[in-house]
C-alpha cells in the first residue's frame, strides 16, 4: 500500500503544466537541505548539485511553470548519486519556488520532492531544501 502511495505522488508531480523555456541561465547557489550543505550549479534547463554531508551529486532538467506568476516556480527530474551503499543511486522529480532578494541579481529558494532511491533496496524519500543564489 505504501508503495502505491508513493508512486501515486511521482504521478501527480509529473501532470503539472510546464514550459520548456529556460529556468535559469547561469547560476551559482549553496543550499541546506536533506543531503546537508550543498552547492550548485544551474546553465539554462540543467542543474548540477554536490552535497558534502552525506557526499552525493546530481543532475537535473529544469522547468518554469507558467501558473506560478512572479515567485520563479519550477520543477524539476533528474538523477542522483549517494556515497551509500544501501541507496546509491537515485530518481528524482520535484517542486520549487524562488524569489528575488531586491533588485540584485540573487534569489532566495526552496524546492522538495520525492526521491526513489535504489540498489540494495527500493525506497521512497522526500527530500527538500532552502538557498540563495547568484545569477550571472
């Protein structure tokens, strides 16, 4: 029943309008999240993620959602890879809003979503986090 729960919810983030116009251009960000601290860096529709807690990197495909106005929505899918032998690698889709900080280039965000990790075992995380970043 969990499972199907689980999958039900990967379904619901995959029907959301998108626009395949570019999210970001180039992007340099630092985040707290599920993974600990991260860096990251986002070029047009792609983002790569490193966390240093539990050591992982990611790739993701990026989205504007046109319903979400002026706060920067988006989403997200792509993949990850953890330093974990139990849940090494990683299928990942998710929500995240950003907003401007002023007239700067910068913006504050937080984004989460489910994670569907797998090798030794199968299973469903919901992960998120929160961050600033820097726009050139």
């Amino acid at each position: 029943m969990n499972k199907l729960r689980n999958i039900s919810v990967l379904a619901i983030f995959s029907m959301f309008p998108f626009s395949h116009a570019s999210a970001y251009q180039n992007v340099v960000g630092v985040a707290v999240g599920s993974q600990g601290y991260a860096v990251n860096y986002n070029r047009e529709n792609f983002r790569l993620s490193i966390a240093f807690d539990d050591f992982s990197a990611g790739l993701d495909l990026l989205w504007n959602m046109e319903w979400a106005g002026n706060f920067g929505g988006y989403s997200y899918t792509g993949a990850v890879w953890v330093d974990d032998p139990l849940k090494e690698w990683g299928i990942k889709t998710g929500l995240g809003i950003a907003a401007p900080m002023g007239s700067t280039n910068m913006e504050m965000y937080a984004e989460y979503g489910p994670v569907w990790y797998g090798k030794n075992r199968s299973d469903i995380e919901f992960e998120g986090s929160v961050g600033v970043r820097f726009a050139f």
